[in-house]
C-alpha cells in the first residue's frame, strides 16, 4: 500500500480504489454518497486486500 495511494483514499475514496473493478468502485462510490468514514474505509479495506 503506497503512500499516495492511500492519501487518495482520504481525499476522494472511489478514485483510490479505480484499478480494482466496476464493483469495487460502485460499493465505495455508495459508501462515499453516504458518508465520507464508510467510503475511506471501504477504500482502505480494498486496497488492503491484494486478492481484489
């Protein structure tokens, strides 16, 4: 997890997660409208994840 990659998670969450998948971005995208919290977390989960 780069440093960058995760201060685009903080600053707008879907961008951060672009290269894992339409499914992921949508989710986080959701996540995002409902609160800025759920979408930096949603975002750092996925990122976290090196199977997605």
């Amino acid at each position: 997890m780069s440093f960058w990659r995760v201060l685009l998670s903080i600053i707008c969450p879907p961008l951060a997660v672009i290269d894992k998948g339409c499914g992921s971005i949508f989710i986080v995208f959701l996540l995002w409208l409902c609160g800025w919290v759920p979408g930096v977390i949603a975002a750092l989960v996925i990122i976290n994840n090196p199977n997605r």
